[in-house]
C-alpha cells in the first residue's frame, strides 16, 4: 500500500509512520508528543469521523481527522 | 536560597510533587505582561530554603505557545539553580523527549523518574544507577504519590544542588550530525563565535531549525545580516521539515539510553472495555452527560451540610442579635449592620463556599483519575469551534447550577487565556436561581407566553457565545495557538485521595477567603444603599440614587422600582425579587437586601398590575444576562486573578443585558 495516511487505516492495524507534512508549528507539536518519521503505532479506534486513536510509545494518543491527513504511514 | 524550576510533560505528576513539597507555602500570581499562571512555592530543609518554580506545562520547549514562551524563558535566562526534570517511568521514552529538548542548556539539572510503581506494574524494570550515568546527571526513581519516598527525593537533591551537573547535547549532536551534510551541522558553523548565554550553538542551531520564533529573532540579532542570509538559505532548503531532523535525533539518543537500562516486555495493546464506551462518538458523550448530572448531584449532596450551616447562622443569628442589642440598648444601625453586613456577608460566603467545595472535589477527582481527557475527547469538536478545549464542557455545564462554583471548575483548563474565556461564557449561562427568577417573571407578567421567553432565551444565550468569541475570543485565544486535537488520553489511575484532599481543601480555603472580603463589601454597600430607620423605601440611598438616575434608566424601559429590582439582582437573584416584593407589594415588610422574607405568593398578581408590558419585556431581558451575583463576582476574581477582568466581564454582561432591556422596552412600545 502507498501513500496511506494515519486516516485510513483501520482498527488493530499496525503502521510506521513515513513522512508528516505541515508546518513547524504542527511538526513540533507531533514530534513532541512521540510521533515522529520511523516511529511505529497501533490504530486503536477510528470511527470515520471522530479524531483517531492510535498507540504509539506506551500512550494513547488522539489525533484530529485534518491532521491525520498530514501524516503519511506505511503497514 | 535556592531557586530550583519544575519541568515536566503533562500528566507526569509535576503538580503532585510540587504540592508535596510545598504545600500550604504557595503563590499564585501571573507572570509579568503574559495571561499566563505564576506558581511558586517554597519550602525548608536541612535549615535551607528552596523555592520552587512550577513552569507551565508543555511537551516541549519550543516557543510557540505562551506558556511554553515563559518556560523558556525563566530557564534560558539561567534563573534557576537547579532545573528539575520529571519525567513518566511508564512512558518513559516519550516523557523524557523533554530532557532531550532540554540538552544542551547549560543550567544544573536532576531527573525525576516519577510512577516507578505503574512502571513496575506494566512489567518495566528500568535501572536508574545506568541511567544516571549515562546522562551524567543525578536521576532518582520515584513515586510521587508515595510520602515515603520523599526522604529520598530530598537527598537526590541536595546532591545536585552540592555537586552541580549539566547535561550536555553532545550525544544528540552526534546523531545529527552523522547525517551527510547535516544541516544542523551547518547552522552551528554559521553561528561561530556568537555568544547564547547558557544554551550551546547546537541547542540554538536546533531551535532554528525548528523554526523556533524567539531564537529566530535572537540570532538575526546576534549575527551579521550576510551571516542571517546564509541561515536562512539553510532553513528555507530545510522548509518546516527541519523539526523532523532533530526531533528524530533526540528520539535516537533517548532509546540509545534505554536501550540497555530498561527491561520490558511487550504487550499487546487493545482499548480497554471502557474507554470503548467512554471514546465513543455518541455513547461517550451519554456516558460523560451522565457523569455530569451525577457530578451536579453529588455537588448539590456535598453542598447542602455547608449550605445548612450559612443559612442556619443567618436564621439562628437573627433573633439573637436583636435581642442582644435590645437588652444593651444599643443603636438599631447596628443591629441590622451586624445582621446584614456581617452575619449576612459571612453566611453567604459559607454558602457559596460549599458549592465551590463540592465543584472543585468532583472536577479534581475527574482529573486525577485520568477520565477529564476523554471529556475533552467527545466534546472537541462543539468547543473547539469557540476555540475552548473539550474538556471546557465541565464548568460551562455545572454553571446550571452555580456560576461560582463553575467559575473555581474552570481551573480544569490548562491556559489561563481558556480559563479566563470560559468564565465569559460561564457568566452567560444561567445558574439554577437565575432561570428560576427568569421564568418566574416571564409567568407573572405574560402567563402562558412564558415558553416562548424560554426558547428566545436559550437562542440568545448561545448567540451571547457568538458574541463572546468575537469580543474575546481573539485576545485570550490567538487563533494561531488553536490547533486541531493532538492529546494524549493519558492512563487511568487509582485517585490520590490524601493529596487530592488537600488540594482540594487549600483551593476552598483561598476562594473563601477572596469571597468573603468581596462578599462583605458588597453586602455593605448594599446596605448602606438600602438602609432606612423606618423601614421605609423612600428613606433609603437606593431611592435617592434611584429616583436621580431615572431619566436614563427609563431608556431602559426602567421606573426607579424596577432599576433597583434589578441591581438587585447583581447582588443575587432572590434579592431582585424580594426587592419587588417590598416595592410593589404591601409594606410591612422591611426594606432590606440580605434578611429577606419570601417572595409573597401573591407577589405575581402585584407585579403585573404595577408594571405595564413593555416595562416587564424590558425586565425580562434585563434579567436574562444580568450579572450573576456577588459570590461569582468574587470566584471570577480569584480564578482571573485579576480584579480588572472580573469588572470587563461585569461591565460586558451589563451591556449586553441594559442593552437588550433597551430593544425590548421599544420594541414593547410599539406592539404593546
Ligand atoms: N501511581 C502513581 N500515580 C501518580 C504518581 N504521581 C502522580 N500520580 C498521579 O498521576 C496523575 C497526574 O499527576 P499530576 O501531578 O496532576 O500531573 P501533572 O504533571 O501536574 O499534570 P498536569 O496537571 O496536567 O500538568 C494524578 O492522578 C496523580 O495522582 C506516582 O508516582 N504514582
């Protein structure tokens, strides 16, 4: 799969992220709470609207929908 | 003394230890020119005094949010003997992301593993003495909520108060710099020979590769423009995707750590049952309005003990004032200034007290246990279109109930610019007495039609919000810190009950305070306004103010009687209509503000044949978004910490409603 972003994958899946697009702002605020390029995570919940959750560094952390299409990951 | 700065992410128990350590020996304050908290506190040991700086939290030490500016600042200005890093055991290679950020800043520092219990509970088992000399700094394994523990914490610190150590960025420069042309690498030579204070040219270089605004302005003023020239050609190769470099460098260096001091064995990760449920779209907001109502109840339970005994002073105090000051023979005056002013004053403050009691326990309790962000999480998206954080639905929602207490509730969001925003919206939103008072009025004078006032009232309450986030909401939330949701639902964990107890209890203790001094000056000068020997409202201050400033209040469709109902009303709610009961109604009742008889049953039937239409529509609105009453007045000033807040947000609400009874009174005109 290419080109996937943290929005699409689905409950249980398991991913690493690639690349995070966005300004610095949204970079040091991502990179900052654990989730950098090579960094890999669990999808644990993902209703197709609310903000995702995903397992990534011993937490759970949400993610805005908008900013998840930033984030590209790979399975 | 010794100045040590508290440095930690959210939720890595930074205010448990600081609690701990200096209990009832606490300030708050703000930090000079910034909405921003000041929390500082001192304590004693071994005969020497500590102060402690509790620095906003953040999850890093890039400037981009207020908080995180005076962070910075308090530790690159080298103000701090000693920085005190506090990092979560069980998170640990996330939490310490901190201490990487720190690296390379040249002040003395310790670290804090802190919940080496949960640590030990997931099956971690992390060697403290490598760490420690890996990093080259003082490092303790801790447990925060423990009291045991504290003897050691206070060694770990006098050693690294003794025996200063830095910790220095070299590890994380090597990461990045074994990258082919590294950039970092670049920046540093570019900044040759400038002089950072505390920080070295990496920690700088890094900084501007992220993008940091406040270094960005310090180097161009630092270096020469050609010299500026070539740093930002190097950022601008870069674009925003520098922050990556670094921020994986420090990732890199942070497991190289951990690699071999920490054991773990790896589980398999599911949300749990709950969290199911509690992070659902539709049950979890259910789930979260259940807990609200529950909570509201609960604070009713908890507050009604408080509640007896404020009330039970006023009615027990009474007679017996009276007949003390009979049998001495004493000044009348002083009768009703001690029953009034003082026993009045006092028991209200007993009163609200108790409601901010039970309010600040349910909501800390909430926060302690780790569910306050799942609240945030389902209520993001209606909150975050005002700019507030989700969790803002708490105090918004408990405000039905007693805008005081919901004022002291606020405290649950981490930005004072937040805080102070919601306690604009809070005083939009009617508590129990205001809607009563409201509806009572809305019955009295226009009987059937009072469901319509209901339903225009509820339209206008959120289009107040409307106006709010348009008044405030740029000042107190820039809108280039609103961000979408990035949040970590930290963990559930069993509640601290001893130190939750005692917070609780110090936050109760301060508002009593504050609101007893407000409280009292208010009652005073209520009563002074409406004192009259005879009981007579036509000897009373209030009637003369009233009657002089007549001409103006009746463009608010307000006769004298009714613009003194109504600041009335801004004392509290009950006082307005006890007002109206003396005014309109017979007058063997004594006119006076805090020792009120009831609203006469028949006080409805009076108020509609006294009061023509258009001058009940005009009251009606007045009433909708008068000011609270004087205990919210006195809990918005201690969270706002601010007496120039609490009058903005008095004289907003006073404009909004004035404003309002204006429109209705004629429009009433013209349809009536
Ligand atoms: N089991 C355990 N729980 C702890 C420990 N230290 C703190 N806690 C709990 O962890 C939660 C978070 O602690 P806080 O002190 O509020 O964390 P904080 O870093 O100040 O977080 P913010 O207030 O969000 O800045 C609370 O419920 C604490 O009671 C510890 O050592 N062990």
């Amino acid at each position: 799969m290419k080109n996937s972003t943290l929005g699409d994958l689905k409950v249980d899946q398991t991913g690493v992220v690639c690349k995070i697009h966005g300004d610095s702002r949204f970079i040091s605020r991502i990179i900052s709470i654990g989730l950098t390029p090579n960094s890999s995570f669990t999808v644990l919940q993902n209703d197709g609207r609310s903000p995702v959750l995903v397992y990534c560094r011993d937490t759970i952390i949400a993610i805005n929908r908008k900013e998840c299409a930033q984030i590209e990951v790979s399975l | 003394m010794k100045t040590i700065a508290l440095l930690g992410q959210p939720n890595s128990g930074k205010s448990t230890l600081y609690n701990a350590l200096t209990g009832a020996h606490q300030r708050v304050g703000n930090w000079p020119g910034k909405t921003v908290e000041k929390a500082e506190g001192d304590f004693f040991y071994k005969e020497q005094l500590f102060r402690i700086a509790d620095l906003p939290g953040s999850y890093g030490l890039t400037a981009n949010s207020e908080e995180e500016v005076v962070t910075r600042d308090f530790i690159e200005r080298g103000n701090a003997d000693l920085v005190c890093l506090i990092v979560d055991a069980s998170q640990l290679e996330r939490s310490l992301f901190m201490l990487a950020d720190f690296a390379g800043i040249h002040c003395p520092a310790m670290l804090v593993l802190n919940m080496m219990d949960v640590a030990k509970e997931n099956g971690k088992t992390i060697d403290v003495a490598k760490i420690e000399s890996l990093l080259g700094i003082p490092v303790l394994g801790f447990t925060a909520s423990d009291d045991a523990e504290y003897p050691k914490f206070y060694e770990t610190l006098e050693k690294a108060v003794e025996n200063p150590r830095i910790l220095s960025a070299e590890g994380i420069r090597k990461i990045a710099d074994a990258v082919k042309d590294s950039s970092v690498e670049r920046l540093e030579s570019l900044l040759d020979g400038a002089d950072f204070g505390v920080r070295e040219h990496f920690w700088v270089a890094s900084k501007l590769l992220e993008n940091d605004p406040l270094v960005m302005a310090e180097v161009r003023a630092t270096v020469s423009p050609d010299r500026f020239a070539e740093v930002e050609a190097v950022l601008k190769s870069e674009k925003s995707a520098g922050g990556l470099i670094t921020g994986e460098a420090k990732y890199r260096w942070i497991s190289e750590i951990l690699r071999d001091s920490v054991v773990e064995k790896k589980n398999v990760v599911k949300l749990s049952r709950f969290d199911k449920i509690a992070t659902h779209r539709i049950k979890g907001k259910l789930l979260a309005f259940g807990i609200m109502f529950v909570t509201l109840i609960g604070c009713m339970v908890l507050a009604l003990p408080g509640m007896m005994i404020g009330f039970g002073l006023m009615s027990v105090s009474g007679p017996v004032v009276h007949s003390i000051s009979e049998s001495l023979g004493i000044w009348p005056v002083l009768e009703s200034f001690v029953n009034g002013v003082l026993i009045g004053g006092l028991g209200l403050t007993i009163c609200m007290t108790s409601f901010v009691f039970a309010i600040v326990f349910v909501f800390a309790l909430v926060e302690n246990v780790g569910y306050m962000a799942r609240f945030s999480y389902v209520f993001d998206s209606w909150l975050s279109r005002l700019g507030l954080h989700g969790k803002a639905i708490m105090p918004l929602f408990s405000g039905l109930a007693c805008t005081a207490g919901a004022a002291c509730g606020t405290r649950v969001l981490d930005m004072r610019g937040q805080r102070l925003f919601a306690m604009v919206l809070l005083w939009g939103i009617p508590c129990g007495a205001k809607l009563s008072v409201v509806l009572f009025l809305a019955t009295a004078f226009f009987g059937s039609a009072a469901p319509l006032f209901a339903l225009v009232f509820l339209i206008l309450i959120f289009a107040s919000f409307y106006l709010s986030s348009k008044i405030f909401g740029g000042k107190l939330l820039p809108l280039e810190e609103r961000v979408g949701m990035i949040m970590e639902l930290p963990p559930y964990h069993k509640p601290q009950w001893k130190a939750l107890l005692k917070m609780v209890g110090r936050n109760t203790w301060s508002v009593f305070k504050k609101a007893l001094v407000i409280i009292v000056s208010a009652s005073l000068i209520f009563w002074a306004l409406s004192y009259s020997s005879d009981g007579n409202v036509e000897n009373t201050v209030l009637y003369t103010i009233g009657n002089a400033i007549e001409p103006v209040t009746k463009l608010f469709g307000m006769r004298w009687q009714l613009f003194v109902s109504y600041l009335g009303g801004v004392f509290s709610k009950e006082a307005s209509l006890g007002i109206m009961s003396t005014i309109f109604g017979s007058t063997d009742t004594a006119f006076s503000l805090i020792s009120r008889d009831d609203a006469g049953a028949n006080l409805a039937e009076v108020l509609s044949a006294a009061v023509s239409k258009p001058e009940a529509l005009a009251f009606v609105f007045a009433s909708m978004f008068n000011v609270p009453c004087v205990l919210a007045m006195g809990s918005t000033y201690r969270e706002a910490n601010s007496l120039k807040w609490m009058f903005a947000i008095m004289g907003y609400y006073f404009a909004i409603s004035l404003g309002l009874a204006f429109v209705a009174y004629h429009v009433g005109l013209l349809i009536f």
